[in-house]
C-alpha cells in the first residue's frame, strides 16, 4: 500500500473512533506510560513533541510535568479530542498541529524530545518518520517509543500482525522491538530496548474500539480460539471472556552527537 492510501486508511479508520480513544484505559494511562516517563526524567521546561499523539494522553502526561509539548497527528478528530482534553484540564503549555510523522512541519533542533506511543505500527514510513525525529531534535535529543510488537519468531510474527490486520484495516505492522532499534541506528541514534510488557487485551473491548465489522469479530475469535499450543502460551490467548496479551516494548534513542 502507498504511503497516501496508508495515510488515508489512518485518517479513515480513528476519524471514526476517535471519542472511543478519550476514554481508552489502555492508552490512558498504564505501566507503559510510567515507565516512558521515568525514561523521560523530564524536569520541565523542555520542548517535547508526540508524533502521532491520537486522544492525547501521552502529550497530556508529559505537559503535566511542566514541558512545553506540541501534539501532531494525521486525523483532525483525534487531534480535536486531545484538545478538549487539554482544555478540561487547563492546559496551556500544550499546542497541537495536524502533521504526518514522515514530514514534519518544523526547522531543525526544535525539541528536546521526541516520544510516540502506540501509534507507529501506523507509521506508511517508519524510517522517514524517525529520520525526521532526529532532524528536528537539538543535539544528544532524545526518542522514546511505546508500542506494541512482534515477537522475534517469524510465525509469531506472522501471526500476530494477521490478527492485527483483521481487527484494523489501517495497521501496517508490529515491528520487532529488534527492527526499532535497528530503524532508530539507521537514523543516526544510539538506541535500546529499555522495557517489555504484556499488556492485557479485553476481545470486546479492543474490537469495540476500532469499530471491527461483527463478520471480522467472528473470525478473530475463529483464529484465536484454534490457535495452536505455542501461540497460546505466547500471547496468553483467553476463550471467556475472549482476549489476548499483547507484547509491547519501550524503545529508547539519543542523537549521537
């Protein structure tokens, strides 16, 4: 798929759901997101911006920590959800700006940090994207990403981005924690994968959320109700109430200077 259908796919699919993600307990808040922050160690005062920041909750998180944020995204009604958010809150040192990751609309060494969560198994261009990260960061900036992946085993890999796919026709991929680092290298950073997590996965509330047509929702119990032992113990796969565990992974990177 080209990176305009990809985009378009993005903006198509959470133009819908975007209200559902406000109240998402699983973007919300969580373990991920404390440990993003504790690898953050932010002070306040820094310039932070979350690429692709959906509801919110990430840019909100790190604003309340006194940063100056900035929040892009590709969909205007996530974007206009984040921003009800800010102002129910009181935020003012939180801005927001309709922007693809892969073609930022900054000068150079703009920010001290770059963060992105659960959104770039969306990313058309995840090496553009993070080749941007780094270009508009200051120098020894740093990324932080959150986002759910693959295990390294190709079937598990296979497996889980299927199950992906069918839930969301907009996903493009799960990438190896290993393929981050990798990524984020090749862009001129040092990286690492600082933290892994299995986060729990409710089956009517995950399809619920993404609106999945009820035809898709029957197979995806199909699928997770017949897999096989090894799938199973891998991603914790639960028959009732249905659900799974999904791995995900904070992957951390500094400019090298």
């Amino acid at each position: 798929m080209s990176k305009e259908a990809t985009n378009a796919a993005v903006r198509n699919q959470f133009g819908a759901v975007a209200a559902a993600y406000a109240t998402s307990a699983v973007h919300a808040s969580g373990p991920d997101l404390a440990a993003m922050i504790d690898a953050a160690g932010v002070k306040g005062g820094e310039r932070v911006l979350d690429m692709a920041c959906g509801a919110g909750h990430t840019a909100l998180a790190f604003a309340a920590r006194g940063t100056e944020t900035v929040a892009v995204d590709l969909t205007p009604e996530m974007l206009e959800v984040a921003a009800g958010l800010a102002r129910e809150r009181g935020m003012a040192n939180i801005t927001f700006q309709q922007a693809d990751a892969s073609a930022l609309p900054f000068a150079g060494a703009e920010f001290d940090l770059v963060v992105t969560r659960y959104a770039a198994h969306h990313f058309a261009e995840p090496a553009v994207a993070l080749r941007e990260a780094a270009r508009v960061l200051r120098p020894g900036g740093r990324f932080l990403l959150v986002d759910t992946v693959s295990p390294e085993d190709a079937a598990l890999d296979t497996f889980l981005n299927a199950v992906e796919l069918l839930r969301d026709d907009s996903h493009v991929r799960d990438w190896r924690a290993s393929e981050w680092v990798r990524m984020l290298k090749g862009a001129g950073f040092e990286a690492d994968v600082r933290e892994r997590l299995a986060v729990s996965l409710d089956g009517l509330s995950w399809v619920a959320r993404a609106q999945t047509p009820t035809s898709r929702v029957a197979m995806l119990k199909e699928i997770l109700a017949g897999a096989s032992p090894a799938r199973r113990a891998a991603f914790e796969i639960r028959d009732e109430p249905w659900g799974f565990s999904i791995p995900v992974a904070l992957v951390a990177g500094r400019l090298v200077d």
